[in-house]
C-alpha cells in the first residue's frame, strides 16, 4: 500500500561527535504522507539523534536528507519548522505562565497579542482536534496530558506537514494516551500528515503505526509494515547484541541470607504496594521503561520520597524513613541524574566523596588527610580519570563523574547499595568498570539493587529481575531462563507476564 | 595527590580581589590626605576608627555569609537589629543588662525561627518571606516604643552598656602572641602563606607601638569571623552548609538533613542581627525606631564584594569582613578626606557592580575549561523546542 512518494527520505544519514563517537552509522528512512510511522530502539541506539537531526538542533555529518524529493540542509531548528517539520518533545517546552493560545503562537511573529484573527483560526486548529483544553487556561494549570495537545496545536497552527513525536505517550495516564492516539490517527488519515511516531511501548507501535524502523547502535536495522510484524519479532530486533566484555556465569549463584525486607512499600500516585527480600550477596535487577516506577521505587526504599508509606527492614530492624536515617542505617542510593542529584558541582572529588562518608561515620571535624587517601583509592579502584582527589567533580566527564558518585558509598558503612540507572549515558568503557565492580561487591556480600534500562546489562550480572510497569510490580523474571527480548515485552508490551515464559 | 597551591589561583582576583581593592583604596586614601597635608590616613586610630564602624555591618554579613552560602536570603535582619535593639532598651531599666541582652538574642531568634520555619516548611521564596519580615519587624519596633526614642535612665545599667560596648581593648600583646602562634604552625606546617601572615601582623603591630587599642565591637567582629570561619574550614557542619547550598538535593541523598541545616543558617543569621542590635543599643544607651534602616542592603553588599554567590554552594567570611571594610573605608575616606559625599552612593554603588562584574567573569574562566570527554557530548539543548 505504499502509493505516495516519500515526504521526507533519508539516505545513509551519519552523525560522528567531535570525539569520535558515532551516533548514527548510516540511516536510510521513508517517511510518506497519510502514514504513522514507528521508530524504536534501545538507549544509545541513535533515537535522539535522528529526532535532533530532524529538528534542526543537530547537523549531519554525511548522508542526504530530502524533503518532498528536494536535497535539503537543516543546521537550525529554524529551518525545518518553515519546510514544515514539527518536533514534539517528550518534555513539552511551553511557557507554562502564558495561556494555551500564547503558546501555540509562542513561535509566529508579527506585532500585537491576543489578536482577533489569530484567536478564530487556532480555534479552528484545536476544535478538529476535539478542543482537549481552553484557549485561555495558562498552561501550567492544564494535565500533562492536554499540554501534549497544546504541542500538538502548534505544531499544526504552524502547518506541518510531517510531526515527529518523541516518546509523547511516556507520562501520560491511560485516558490521555486514547486522546493523542485519536489525534494521531486524525491527522494522519484525515488530513494526511506524517507521523514519525517514537515510543517504548510495543502495544502502542502495534496499535498505532503502519510501519516500523528499529535501530540499533546508529543503524536501521529492521524496516516493515506492521502488520507483518509482531511484538516478539520488534523486542528482538530492538535487543539483538550482548554485553560483551561481562561474562555470565552458567548457573544462577545461590543466594545468601536475607538482608533488606521491603513489605508493602507504597507512595500514592507513583508506586502501587510491593514487598520483596534482597539477600547477602545479590543483585536484584529492577527492569521497566521510564516512567515505570523504578525510580520512585529506590526512592521509597530510601526514604527519600516523603510521600512513601510502608516497611523497610535492614537485618530485622527497621529502617527510618529519612534519608539521613538510612544512611545512618548503612542504605547507599546512587540517583538516577548524577548532575542534579548526585554530586556537589562546587566541590572537588574529595569533598564529594567525603560528603556521604560522614553521614555514615558521623564525626564533627574534617579530616584532611584522610579524605585525600580515601579520594586516591577511589582513583585507583574505580579508574577514575581526573588530575587527582582536588579537581571539580564538574571537570570530569559523566562516565568519570559517575565514578565518583558511585565511590561516595564504597565504605565499609554501606550495607545495602542501591543503583538508579548508573550507567545511564555514559560510555562503554565506564559502564563495563561499574557493572563489573558491582558484580565484585555483591560477591564480596554487599546486597545490591540496580535499575537500569539498559536489560542486557540486568541479565549479564543480576540474580533475580523484578519487572515494573505503570508504577506496579508486575513480576519476577530469572535472568538465566529469560532473554532481553522477553524482558522488552514484559516492560513494555501488554503481553501477560506468565506468557513470556519468565517464572522464577 | 597533595595539598599544592594553585598560586594563580590563590592569588587571582577571583580569589584575591577584595583584598587588593582594600589594599590600593587605603594607600589611595592615603596618599590624598598626605598631599593635602592632612594627618596621616594609615594611623592606627583611624584603621580603628573604620572596623568599629565596619563592626555591626561585618558581623551581621558573617552570618549573611552563612546564610547564601546554604542558598537562602536574608532581607530582615536590620529590622531584628533594631528589634533586638529595642527590647533591650527598653528592658534593661527594669530587669538589667544581661536578663535584657538575653530576651533580646531570643527575640531575634525566634524571628529567624519564624522566617526559616516558613521558607523550608511552607516553602515560601526566601525574598519574599524576609522582605515581609523587614516590614513586619519595623512595625513591630515601632510598636514596642510607641514611634518615640527609647532611653536608658538607670546610670548604673546605663554604665554597663555602655562599658559592653565602647571598651578599649589593647591589642599589642595579642597581636604579638598571634604573630607567634600562627607563625609557628606555618613553620611547623611547613606552609609559606600563614608565616608570611603572621610576620605582617607582628610588623603592625610593632609599627603601630603598644598603645594601640581598638573598641570592643572589633574584637566581637574578630572572634564571631574565627570561629564562622573555622567552622566553615575545618568542621564536617560547615562541609554540609556548602553542600546544602551546592546541591540541596544531593546533599539530602547523601544523608544530609537539608531542612535542619537552612533552618539553623536562618537563626544564626537572626541571632548575629540580634548580637549587632544589642551593641547599636549599646553605643548610646538609647534605641530610636528607625534605627539601622536600610543596613540590610549594606550588609547584602559586603557578603557581595567578599565573593559571596547569591546562588548557594560558596562564600568566606572573612572576604565578607574584607568587604564591610571596604564599604567603610569608602565612607570614612569621604568624612575625613571631606570629598563630598554626595559622589558616596555613587561610588559605593559602581564599586558593588564591578566587584560582582570581576566574580563573575573569573568564574565563568574557571568552569569553561573543557573536561576530558569519553563519551558524546550531548547535544545542545533544543531551545526553540516543539514549534511548528
């Protein structure tokens, strides 16, 4: 059923960083009129760039990109807007203080506001869409949801033609999801746009989308009308390579004594009550897509959600539910933004190290000489590549300040680690430095928690995977009787946990 | 891995520049008086003369100091000044001077309980809970001495205030035991820069002979700047209070109680106000209802001049101290030098805007150098974002 030419066709687009880094090794995609198109793949794969290239906010370094059969060349965001790209991001940029109309004509010129005309042809817009808000509510007191339609708007009142949207479903509750998938087959079927439509969620790419491009490290790999697909076949492609340089031993380790008792842990609105035990020696694996409720789980167990109700026992005792009561009890949380959450920029590796240090040991004064000697086995444990323990935490690079934010809660002190997504972003190198050092120290006892979306590096060094979706734990998955595949679709498709054959 | 000095650095005007601003404003000074053939500007009694006047202001900004570098804001503390002020005043005929001084330091930190218990509970803006304050505060003032001045009658309690407060205290023999303390751990140590201070203090003092005497309100301005300072250098709580400013989210995943540690820069930041209020009480036994109004602001600048980031996660005291002397010096030079005071605010105003210009560009140097990257740079922000 492909009749139209290609709205917008790349071919052997490539995308290599100053450094080297090779984000896109060469893309070729179709883009066409009246279609939904999905984009899938891992973290890492190139989504990003591809949607940064298309926006105008990255060049490419080779290749060509054609719009309605012309060569073309977007070096500003500019540009592609005014050939009629439109990018909705997954965190909407608006101006939440300005009203939804102010919004969607945030980007046109022209001289005064609130004009009559303006007001009559955006109503025009938002009414085929079903008027999903109010002109004239600000924005920042519309649902997330109906802030996803106020993007949408723009984009239209702009005239796009070809919307490319990134992950626009991913904090949007059930109800609201229903909305954008009307819109979205709306303005493909009715009124004949483009779609480029990125996601997740395998249900919702089966559903929705004609057809389907995966990529995986910088290339598509898959390329097919969806309906000759199915969710198996999508996972498959999406995971597809393995973390070479971890070894997985043959047989599941026996785990030890049970350590941390989590019963009945919840938080409204972001985590649905779970219980689980982690043992001596084990690396419990937390597997689920953004927005699952993985975060918000290690937050509760840390205390540091103050939302969070429920109870956390370490060794039979039970853990306060303030951060500093549980890093007094030895629970060591290494946040998912290491910028935001992770270290002090101001301070040097040093005094970065030496912040939780204390919390744990407690003591009033500093202790010079051995922050230094703690900062130097950190170097060198960890291979941390810095000048020495003084250099800014800012001046190193994120696998390296990672490092750093990992070494903070390597003391005798730490009973139970806790790793929201520490190799999130970060190159392979480093990454393979933390997986393996985790894997060390639960052999070497410590009980160890780990979210990551990266699932094969679950599968290469957990015991035991606990699967969450929508803020639930929806199962339990052994990482010897299952592969990445079926740890995609249990995160991210409707299949039925007990289907995908992952019992433990 | 060593202690090494980045002499650059140390000595740059980022770090450095208030010292020299202090340093070429004195001899400038200086050198005016003695081509107009006036008596010599850089005698010990007129330095004196500008850290007593420099006294309240440097020990309020101390605590101000505290205050930004936790990331918070303090726009009351003038007023609690002058509340301070007033109920020991008006007190201390009645009960005595120290029961009053007493009820005066609680007054101010019940205000610097109410103002932090706000901004870290209900989560009001620092600005806006202490710019309410500053007015209530006044109001309050105004109240308790019902718009009039305020007077002690009792000249006994009347004696003691005033012996608080304007006391000479000698500073030769100090200084000379200073000299050799501080010289002596630089040599212990091994460290160049403290035997290098200590010498200069010595040769001060041996300069200024042993007569020299200060008023007690320095020597208050000197311990509270020692101990903020060592507090700040060497204790693991004032670690946290930069870490709390720095990154307070970080600093509470790290095991840090964020709430207890604002809460605490904000009475200490009322207490200092409290403290300076009682020694303004003090100086002439009397308390006037507009008293100190407007100090807030000069206190904001020093801490500004020191080097203070109005953002949180830096600061020093002593720069701070640093900088009230050189807004007073600013201020005395005109007086003695009469220069014409109406170029004063003026003046006082660039010198404010050139020291944050110089911060600013210096640390804009420092963070710019590169970090050694392993991995892609991630893309510039998209800014124009989800337009069509």
């Amino acid at each position: 059923m492909v009749t139209h030419p290609p709205l917008l066709s790349l071919d052997g687009v490539t995308k290599t960083f100053p450094n080297g880094t090779v984000a896109l090794a060469g893309v070729d995609l179709d883009l066409r009129a009246g279609r939904v198109h999905g984009l899938l793949g891992a973290n890492g794969a190139g989504k990003s760039t591809l949607i940064k290239i298309l926006s105008g906010a990255l060049p490419a370094s080779g290749g060509a990109i054609r719009w309605h059969g012309e060569a073309v060349r977007w070096t500003r965001p500019r540009h592609p807007r005014e050939a009629g790209v439109a990018t909705i991001y997954q965190h909407i940029p608006l101006v939440p203080t300005l009203s939804a109309l102010e919004n969607i004509l945030l980007d046109e010129r022209g001289t005064w506001r609130n004009r009559t005309a303006d007001r009559e042809r955006i109503g025009a817009i938002v009414s085929t869409l079903g008027h999903p808000f109010d002109l004239n509510t600000p924005v920042a007191q519309l649902p997330i949801g109906a802030r996803q339609m106020v993007a949408i708007a723009q984009a239209l009142a702009g005239g796009a033609e070809l919307v490319v949207m990134d992950e626009p479903t991913a904090s949007l509750a059930g109800d609201e999801r229903q909305t954008v998938y009307r819109t979205i087959r709306r303005l493909a079927y009715d009124e004949g746009k483009a779609i480029l439509f990125v996601s997740h969620f395998l249900d919702e790419i089966m559903a929705l989308t004609d057809e389907v491009t995966v990529l995986r490290d910088g290339r598509a790999v898959l390329h097919a009308e969806t309906d000759t697909l199915d969710e198996a076949r999508i996972a498959e492609a999406i995971a597809g390579r393995a973390v070479a340089a971890i070894a997985r031993p043959d047989q599941a380790r026996s785990l030890g004594e049970p350590r941390l008792e989590v019963q009945d842990l919840r938080s409204p609105g972001k985590l649905s009550p779970v219980s689980f035990t982690l043992h001596t020696g084990e690396v419990l694996g937390i597997a689920g897509v953004l927005g699952s409720g993985r975060s918000e789980l290690m937050h509760a167990v840390f205390g540091s959600d103050p939302d969070a109700r429920g109870q956390v026992l370490l060794d039979g005792e039970t853990v306060g539910r303030y951060p500093d009561e549980a890093v007094a009890a030895g629970l060591a949380l290494v946040p998912e933004d290491r910028a935001e959450q992770g270290y002090v920029p101001q301070f040097s590796l040093a005094e970065n190290i030496a912040l939780a240090r204390v919390s744990q040991r407690g003591g009033a004064f500093i202790d010079a000489a051995s922050e230094r000697a703690d900062a130097k086995a950190a170097i060198d444990r960890l291979s941390i590549k810095a000048p020495g323990g003084d250099a800014l935490v800012t001046e190193l690079s994120g696998g390296n300040a990672q490092k750093v934010v990992v070494a903070k809660w390597l003391t005798d002190d730490t009973r139970v680690l806790l790793l929201d997504e520490p190799t999130a972003g970060i190159d392979i190198g480093a990454r393979t430095d933390i997986l393996k050092l985790v894997r060390a120290l639960a052999d070497g006892g410590l009980p160890v928690m780990l979210v990551s979306s990266e699932f094969e590096e679950l599968l290469a060094i957990c015991d035991r995977i606990l699967v969450m979706r929508d803020g639930r734990m929806i199962g339990q998955a052994d990482p010897y009787a299952t592969s990445e595949t079926d740890l995609t679709l249990m995160t991210g498709g409707t299949t039925d946990v007990a289907a995908a054959g992952a019992n433990a | 891995m060593s202690a090494k000095i980045d002499w650059r650095r140390t000595f740059g005007l980022r770090e450095a520049g208030v010292y020299y601003a202090l340093l070429i404003l004195l001899f400038v000074l200086a050198a005016i008086a003695s081509s107009r053939g006036l008596p010599p500007y850089l005698s010990a009694e007129n330095l004196g003369n500008i850290a007593y006047q420099a006294s309240l202001i440097g020990i309020m900004g101390v605590a101000m100091t505290v205050m930004l570098i936790t990331g918070a804001f303090d726009l009351s503390v003038a007023s609690v000044a002058a509340l301070a002020a007033a109920v020991l005043v008006g007190l201390a005929g009645s009960i005595g001077f120290v029961p009053a001084a007493l009820a005066a330091l609680c007054t101010a930190a019940a205000i610097g309980l109410i103002n932090g218990a706000i901004v870290q509970f209900i989560g009001i803006n620092a600005f806006i809970v202490t710019l309410g304050t500053l007015t209530a505060v006044r109001g309050l003032v105004l109240i308790l001495t019902g718009g009039r001045s305020l007077m002690v009658e009792n000249p006994a309690i009347l004696g003691h205030m005033l012996a608080f407060e304007s006391t000479r205290i000698s500073l030769f023999w100090p200084a000379l035991v200073l000299t050799i303390v501080i010289a002596g751990a630089g040599i212990m140590r091994r460290a160049p820069l403290p035997i290098a201070a200590g010498l200069i203090i010595g040769a001060l003092a041996l300069l200024a002979g042993p007569t020299v005497a200060v008023a007690a309100p320095v020597i208050y301005l000197a311990l509270f700047t020692f101990v903020m300072w060592a507090v700040l250098r060497f204790t693991v709580i004032g670690r946290r209070l930069y870490a709390v400013g720095g990154n307070a989210e970080a600093a509470r995943l790290s095991g840090v109680n964020v709430h207890a540690y604002k809460l605490a820069a904000f009475v200490l930041s009322s207490v200092a106000a409290g403290f300076a209020g009682i020694l303004f009480g003090c100086r002439l036994g009397a308390i006037n209802p507009t008293a100190l109004q407007g100090s807030e602001l000069t206190v904001i600048a020093a801490a500004i001049l020191g080097g203070t980031s109005l953002f949180g996660g830096a600061g020093s005291v002593v720069k701070t101290v640093v900088g009230a002397l050189l807004l007073f010096t600013l201020t005395n030079g005109f007086n003695v030098l009469n220069l014409g005071a109406n170029y004063q605010g003026l003046i006082e105003g660039v010198v404010v805007v050139a020291a944050a210009a110089i911060y600013t560009v210096g640390g804009n140097r420092r963070r710019s150098r590169k970090p050694v990257a392993d991995t892609a740079p991630e893309a510039p922000p998209v800014v124009e974002g989800a337009t069509a």
